[in-house]
C-alpha cells in the first residue's frame, strides 16, 4: 500500500491545523468588527518564489489602532504591511506590495520573492440626517443608494417612520438635541441638518458640535449661516466649532428640488470622503515601494 507523501513548499511551511485555525479567528475578528462598525486592512501573501518565512494564503489582520492578529513572517515584512495596511484603512484603496526577501540589513536573508495583497475592510460610511420632511426623505434614499448606513432622526414620530422614510437603517423620534445620546457619531459619520425651523436648526447643530463627526452640514441660506452663528456664539462656541460647520450645504449645481438638493449634498460628502490621499511615509523600504523620503516610487516587478 502506497504511503500518502506530504506536499512540500518551497515557500513556506505546509499549512497545519493550528494555521487553519488562526485564519479562522481572524475571519471571525473581521465580522466582529464589522457589526461594531470598525475599519480594518486584511494582508495576504498570493504569491511567492523561492525560500520565505511564510507561504501564500499567510495572513495578517491590521486594525486601525495598529493592533495585528496573525502574521507574515515577522520582521521588516510585518512592519511596512502594518503601515501600509493603515494607509489603506485611511484611503479606502487596495494595493499589491512586492518584497525582496534579501535585505540583510532589514533581517531579510531567506533570499525569496513575495507579494502582499492589502485590502481595506471598512464598515460603510454612516449618513445622520436631522430632519425627516422632504429633503431629509429625498437625502435618505440617495445616501441609501450610494452605500451610506442611514439614520434619521425627527421630533415628530409621524415622521421618523418607516412609511415615511422606508430608505432609512434606523429612525429615531426625539427632541433633536437629544438625538446624540441615542445615536453614536465618530469620524466615519456625515451628519445633515435639515429641519423645519431656525430653533430646530440651533438644536440640533448644538447636538451635532458634540459629536466627533468628520462632517455636519446645514441646509439654508446665507442668511441663515449668519444668524446661526450669531446664536451660537452667544451661546459659548467658539471659531473652531463653528468652522466645522458647511453651510450652505452641497456642491453649487444649482439644485432646487428636493431630490436635487440630496444629490448635491451627498456629492460633496462623497468628495470629502475620497479627497485626503494617506501622507507620505518616510522610512526605510524593504519592499521599493516608498523612497526615504516618503515620495511614492513605482516598484519594480523584476
């Protein structure tokens, strides 16, 4: 009887149980981090020629704190993934790195060729309307359509409601100033003030400053930024408060509808949110990709 003969790799190691099983944890951390609505890269080696501490399929999750689970190799390897994985979380743009495994002196010596795939896993983009009448139904099926999780909040339940706004993810019905204690809004939240009245308006801009929102935009005229502001000051914030504030809100195109006005305010989030490129990253290369001062440089294939 013939004797089943294990594979070799002259990449890396054959893939055992307790390999199987790390992959298994770091698919389970990333639908972890995806119910809780944090961003994370993922690394994997898919490819590799000649000798290498690891072999294709490794993988090394990256979280946006630097925190990693699994591993590449180890090494100068790990440590330029880990930065570019957090470019990647930052720009949203997946990228294929090639490292030369004979940098004696970044303690690459195994004398291969690898190429790492880095992948961003970002949770979608969350979109907090104030307001449910006809611009905040209009922005909500918009936002809906370009990916954004949407919530909308409105002091009047015959509003907030599924029958109303059937686009949204969650509906709240509260006073506008309390919506925030219901809602949670970090830098991967947009947040649209489009209520019914100058008092609702003040409420729920007040509400939205104490938020870490990377966006809150008002819905009104030029008049109306004046006489908010105005209000706001009076009311103890300060220049740098209001400078987060975009009104009015959208991109100048001229809109007049409602669904109009929805296209040119989710155009400008959508522009915000792609416009900040990662900065450079000035340090020692083991993979070509980046000079020593931080300036991209292609990568050669050889």
């Amino acid at each position: 009887m013939r004797t089943a003969r294990k594979r070799k790799h002259h990449c890396g190691k054959i893939v055992n149980p307790d390999t199987i099983k790390a992959q298994m944890d770091i698919y389970e951390q990333i639908v972890n981090l995806k119910k809780e609505g944090k961003p994370c890269a993922l690394a994997t080696i898919v490819q590799c020629t000649g000798s290498s501490p690891q072999k294709e399929g490794a993988k090394m999750l990256v979280l946006a704190d630097g925190s990693t689970n699994g591993t590449l190799g180890g090494g100068c390897i790990e440590a330029e993934v880990k930065e570019l994985a957090l470019a990647t979380i930052r720009d949203g743009l997946a990228k294929t790195v090639p490292f030369n495994l004979t940098d004696a002196k970044g303690g690459l010596v195994c004398g291969g060729k690898i190429h790492v795939f880095i992948e961003p896993l970002l949770p979608d983009p969350h979109l907090v309307i104030l307001g449910a009448g006809h611009v905040g139904k209009a922005l909500a099926s918009v936002a809906k359509f370009t990916g954004f999780r949407v919530t909308v909040a409105d002091d009047r339940a015959r509003y907030a409601n599924a029958d109303n706004i059937p686009d949204a993810d969650t509906l709240v019905a509260c006073e506008f100033f309390d919506v925030f204690s219901r809602v949670s809004a970090d830098s991967n939240s947009y947040i649209v003030v489009a209520t019914r009245g100058h008092n609702h308006d003040l409420d729920a801009v007040k509400a939205a400053l104490g938020t870490g929102a990377g966006y809150i935009g008002l819905v009104g005229s030029i008049r109306k930024r004046a006489m908010l502001f105005n209000l706001l000051r009076e009311a103890g914030f300060g220049e740098s408060d209001l400078s987060r504030i975009v009104t009015p809100v959208g991109l100048a195109i001229g809109s007049v509808t409602p669904e109009e006005i929805a296209v040119s305010i989710i155009a400008q989030i959508i522009g915000i949110r792609r416009k900040n490129a990662p900065p450079g990253l000035g340090h020692s290369s083991c993979s070509g990709l980046f000079k020593e001062n931080g300036a991209n440089e292609a990568a050669s294939s050889a």
